[in-house]
C-alpha cells in the first residue's frame, strides 16, 4: 500500500512540474500617456484579447501598464506591437519571471 501511495505522489509532483507554466510580468509606458479611466479601458479592453495575456494593471499616476502573461504562449515584444493596434505605443520599463 506505501508504495502505491509514493508511487501516486511521484506521478503527481512530475505531472504538477510539466504543467508548469512561464509567467512573467511586463511593465510599459504608454505614448500618449494615460490620463483617464477611459484611458485604461481602452488599453485593458484591447490587451485582453491577445494571445497569453492573464492579468493588467494600469496605473494613471505612474504612467505604468503591467502585463502578467504567459511566456509558452506571446513574447514581450508582440505585446508591444500589440499597442500599435488601438492607437499607442508602448515602451518597457522592466521584465521579469
């Protein structure tokens, strides 16, 4: 019965860890800048549709858009690209895991 039970708990952590996804956070500036909650819509409406987008963070204030995004699935510098589609740019500030 112990070795069923280890053998159930190995499979499971090596099925666990294969499923693990890259998700990293991309943080950008926007041209021209945000200056509205319609300003975000707009950004968060539109990031939302591309491909490994999971969550976005705006931030009038600071002039700052954070992507968390699946990394198996985009590329930083498509989600950039991506602002050219509904009238930005986009500039990254950082990147990371």
């Amino acid at each position: 019965m112990n070795k069923r039970v280890f053998s159930f708990v190995v499979a499971f952590a090596a099925a666990i860890t294969l499923c693990a996804k890259d998700i990293k956070t991309l943080v950008v500036t926007t041209q021209p800048q945000m200056h509205c909650e319609n300003c975000e819509k707009k950004i968060k409406g539109n990031l939302r549709f591309e491909k490994g987008v999971k969550k976005i963070e705006t931030d009038v204030e600071r002039q700052r858009v954070t992507i968390i995004y699946d990394a198996d699935k985009a590329k930083a510098d498509d989600l950039i690209k991506a602002f050219d589609k509904f009238g930005y740019k986009a500039r990254k500030v950082a990147e990371n895991k």
